[in-house]
C-alpha cells in the first residue's frame, strides 16, 4: 500500500527518518504541497499524511483509493474530518508530543519579557555599553518573577507542566479550566475572573472552540492587573489581536509574548506587529527534534494500528 506524506519539511527537514514508516508501506514524501496539488500528489494513494496542507471534501472526492488521513499535529481542522468520515476515511492526529517542548517555550517567552536578553546581547555588540556613562547598563526594567502569580488557563497536559516549571522558579499558580481537574499540590483552581484580577502572567494552554474564540478581548483585558504579562502558546484566535494591541500601546498590559497569530503565515500586518513590548515567534514552541522525534514515532504507531484494523488517535 501507498503512502503519500504531502508536507513532510515540517516535521522533517532532515534530521529525521523516514525509515520507521518505509517498513509498512511504501512512501512518498513531498517537501511541501500546494493546496491545489494536493488531490493530483495524493491520487492512487491509500494513505496520505499531512501537517498543514489542507485536505477539503472536494479533494477527498477525488481520492477514491484514500482509506487513511494521519495529520502530523495535534490541531486537525485543516481535514474535512465529517466528510472523510462519510468517505469512509479514517482521520487520525497526534495529540501529545509536544508537552515538554511547548511548556519551555512559553517560561522562555516569559523569561524574555523579563529580561529582553537578545535586545542586550545585540546592544552590547553595537558598542552601547562601552559607551554608557555607567558601569551598570540597562535598557529596560529588569523583573524578577518569584512571589509573582502566573495564571494558566487551560489546566490540561502543557498548562500542568508550565505550571510545574513556574513554580520552580518561585511563582505562585492559580488556574482555570472549562473542565476543571483535580489540581497538583500549590495550584489554585479559580474562576477565571479570579484569575485574570490576580495573575501578574497569564499564560493561554487551551484549544481553540467556539467557547474559547476571542476569549482574550478588551474586557477581559481590563480586568487584569495593570502592566500584566501575557503569553500565548496555544492559539492565534484566543485572543482578539486588536484588543491586545491596544491594551500594550495604552500600556494596560506591560506586554505579551505570542507564539501563534490569527492567521499562519500572517498574510499582512498583525496588529501585534507594531504594538509596544510585544515579541511575536513563527509557531515554533512544538518544533524541538525531541518533540519532532516523538510526532514521528507516534505517526508511525498510528499507521501501524491502522494496518492492523486498529485505528488510535481517531478524531472521526
């Protein structure tokens, strides 16, 4: 059996195999696909992977041989997952790799709203210390996060773990969850205007649903701390950009560190671009070989059960 990976430079550019996966089937891996590629580099296939590249019902009508869809991310709206299920095509995705990965990220956002050591280490090299009439040289506030409150909405796998690492460095944690948990030792579970009036950082670690969409707007916003941190790791549309943009402009929120952004890649200029103490990364919080290693050991173990006539992972 065939199997066409349509977008493979994502979750490998090299550094990986596909070895594990060529011992199944045979494969075929592409770069990367244009969206109106897609049906002609998938046809005869009957299993096609893909990280971003979108598989609409228009497309999946025209793969009749298609028994099989392994997205290569967590996040899977980029398939028609209904009108694959009416296809009779099986949909799977990998929903934990990334832990570990995606919580350093969101501490070493926040450690750079803290510290902007890039900013100094490029203001060093341009000789501006050595010109600074002081000894001690700064170009913005230095803060110290121990006895601070971090607020983690979304108490799931990589809220827990950014929680664990916050609190190592002497933070306290409160939490908030539409299904709250059993909480581990030190965490606060709170409402989420309780979180918002007490966090100094409120850190976003939930998925994107319609009761979550726009969950960080200009009201929510001003219930916050004034000059508060925010982060968000999870997704763009959790928070109205404007809204954030001009909460930082006004200086309402001290700042916010983003890794994700209404529209990937941005097809013009975000509001957060241009908005004050703000540090926006290309979705790059998952992309450690480490967690890259796990998505394709986890892709593999997918097909397999798949072959086996036991799908896991199955989101239709």
């Amino acid at each position: 059996m065939r199997l066409v990976v349509l977008d493979g430079y994502a979750l490998n550019p090299g550094d990986l195999s596909w070895g594990d996966l060529e011992q199944w089937v045979e494969v075929s891996v592409h770069d990367r696909t244009p969206a109106g590629e897609a049906a002609a580099r998938a046809a005869g296939a009957g299993l096609v992977m893909t990280n971003k590249t979108p598989l609409p019902a228009g497309v999946l009508k025209q793969l009749p041989d298609l028994k099989y869809v392994g997205v290569l991310a967590t996040g899977y709206n980029i398939v028609d997952v209904a009108a694959a299920k009416e296809l009779g095509i099986v949909v799977t995705n990998i929903p934990t790799y990334g832990t570990e990965s995606v919580a350093q990220f969101a501490i070493a956002l926040l450690l750079e709203l803290c510290h902007h050591a890039g900013l100094h280490s490029q203001a060093v090299r341009a000789g501006e210390w050595n010109r600074s009439p002081d000894w001690s040289f700064w170009k913005t506030p230095l803060i110290e996060l121990a006895g601070k409150t971090m607020g983690i909405i979304g108490y799931g796998r990589i809220g827990r773990h950014t929680a664990r690492i916050a609190a190592a460095l002497g933070m306290r944690i409160c939490a908030y969850d539409l299904q709250p948990s059993s909480p581990e030792p030190g965490v606060a579970m709170v409402t989420l205007d309780e979180l918002l009036t007490q966090s100094d950082v409120v850190s976003l670690h939930c998925p994107l649903f319609p009761e979550t969409q726009g969950l960080i707007n200009s009201e929510r916003l001003g219930r916050m701390k004034p000059g508060a941190f925010l982060i968000n790791t999870s997704r763009g549309p959790l928070v109205v950009e404007k809204d954030v943009a001009e909460a930082l402009n006004s200086g309402r929120l001290g700042g916010a560190a983003v890794d994700v952004i209404s529209v990937e890649p941005p097809t013009g200029d975000s509001p957060l671009f241009s908005a004050r103490n703000c540090i926006v990364t290309p979705h790059i919080a998952w992309a450690t070989r480490e967690a890259r290693a796990r998505l394709m050991q986890i892709a593999v173990a997918n097909v397999v059960a798949f072959l086996n006539g036991q799908p896991v992972n199955r989101v239709n």
